[in-house]
C-alpha cells in the first residue's frame, strides 16, 4: 500500500480524533492540488514534510497534536551512525574530486530520510 493509499484510507476510520481527521483532510487536499494524482511515496513524503515545516515555522495556527500527527506519517529519520555506516561500505571517496561530490549519491540512497546538512556535517566530520 503507498503513503497516498494509506492516508486516504486512515481517513475513512471512524475512530480517529477530529484533530486526526483534520489532519489529513489537509493533507489529501494538498495531494489532490497536484498535477499527477497518482504520486510516489517520495513526492507524498516531501509534501508532508513541507506542510510540517510550515507549521512550525507558524506555531499559533495549529497546536502540536497536528504536527505530530503529519510526522506519524513520515519515515524514520537515519540516524547519524546509519548514515556513517552505509558511506563507509558505500561510497569511495576516491571516485570524487571532493568528498561533497558525494552528497548526491548518499541523498539518493537516504532519499526523505536524511536531511542535506545533516549528511553535510556528518561528512566534514568524520571523513
């Protein structure tokens, strides 16, 4: 089952909270505004994200309930030591001409679980 599958179908529950509810009545809204109506779990991924963002940069129009319930619907972020791990078994360094060139193929493994600086800084600081 996609993300775009599964919110639409948490939608239909009876037992959800109307904060629940309201939450992904939001959400379906901003996936229905888009020009494919079929999306990825990627696309749907960072329009969460993006709706997430917003919020916190807005506190006063939602309370946290809201945000924690778009966050339930994101992936698990990787964790530093993850991220670590995979370059170290992945990535040769020695393909690139600066180690930042790498970015592009670890942000395309992690995808929507890592964010760009995180791995930034995780690669000034331990390679």
């Amino acid at each position: 089952m996609t993300l775009q599958e599964q919110l639409s179908a948490d939608f239909k529950r009876r037992d959800l909270s109307k904060k629940h509810k309201d939450a992904l009545r939001i959400v379906i809204g901003e996936l229905q505004r888009q020009k494919t109506k079929e999306l990825s779990d990627a696309e749907v991924t960072k329009i969460i994200r993006k709706l997430v963002d917003y919020e916190k940069e807005l506190k006063e129009r939602r309370d946290q309930e809201y945000i924690d319930v778009l966050e339930s619907y994101l992936p698990r972020a990787a964790t530093e030591e993850e991220i670590v791990e995979w370059v170290r078994q992945n990535i040769d360094f020695s393909a690139y001409k600066n180690k930042m060139q790498a970015m592009k193929d670890i942000m395309a493994h992690f995808a929507s679980r890592a964010d760009g600086n995180t791995v930034k800084d995780i690669l000034n600081r331990h390679f």
